[in-house]
C-alpha cells in the first residue's frame, strides 16, 4: 500500500484555520459591541455601588448592638472586624461610592434579645447582597455571593 505524497501548495486546514482566526480578530477589533460592554461594567458597578450602603448597615449595627450590650463581644469577637472588612473589599470594587454618613440602626429596642436584633440585621443585608447577586456577573457576583455567605455564616454564628 503506497500513500501518495500530499499536494504541494497552501493545505486546506492551514487556510480554514487562518480564516477562523481572522474572522476572531475583525471580530475582536470592531467597535459596535465596547458601547455595550461599557454600559454594562457601569451597570455592574452601580449594583456594587447600590450595595455599599447595605454593609455599612450592618457594620453599624454591630456597633449598635455591641454598645447595647458589650458582652456581646466577648461571645462573638471576630465579627465586627470581618464585617468592616467586606466592607472595605466592597468600597475597592466599586470606586465611585462613597462613604455615607454613619448608618444609624435604631438599635435593639430596650428589653430586646440584642443578638436577636443583631441577628435580623445580618441576614436582612445577606438577603440584599443574595438578590443583587443575581443581577450581576463575574468578580461583582463572586464578590456579592462571598459576602452573602459570610453573613449567613455571621447569622448562624449569632444564633
């Protein structure tokens, strides 16, 4: 069985790869598609941004509860810190926000179970950053769903 040799010339799956990545470049170069891609990383960053006001919430509210009731610390101390920490990873992913003025909560009302209290203020912001989750994609997302989770972690901590 003798195989021929191949043809000489320019081989056809050399040309239809070359094509294949040309019609990625001239893809990849043509502008109608940065408008868009640039109206979503603001829409992205304006979910994060929307979002900043809800974790100072709950740093907040840690400080509320702690001044309530100081044991508090005691039971549950690496908390507060971890909260203010997403919420500086939160304020690096998104520039443009800025920071409120303290958020006030009202505070555990007098008599009140303060970890009780504090519980509900956690998962609240986790159920916020859960739904603003959804609405965005890649690092905004991860972002969002890691501190959802650590917050949930902190409710459960908190029970």
């Amino acid at each position: 069985m003798s195989h021929s040799p191949a043809p000489a010339g320019f081989p056809r799956r050399r040309l239809l790869t070359g094509t294949a990545g040309l019609a990625l470049l001239l893809a990849g170069c043509t502008s109608s598609g940065s408008g868009a891609a640039a109206e979503e990383t603001a829409a992205q960053e304006d979910r994060l941004t929307a979002q900043v006001p809800v974790q100072e919430a709950v740093v907040a509210a840690y400080d509320a509860a702690l001044a309530a009731d100081p044991a508090l610390g005691d039971a549950v101390p690496d908390l507060p810190g971890q909260a203010r920490e997403q919420l500086d990873r939160l304020r690096a992913a998104a520039p443009r926000a800025t920071a409120s003025p303290s958020p006030t909560p009202p505070g555990p009302p007098a008599g009140a179970d303060v970890r009780a209290w504090l519980r509900d203020q956690v998962s609240a912001a986790a159920t916020a950053h859960a739904a603003a989750c959804v609405e965005t994609s890649g690092a905004g997302a991860a972002l969002l769903g890691s501190l959802a989770a650590g917050l949930r972690g902190h409710a459960a901590a908190l029970a």
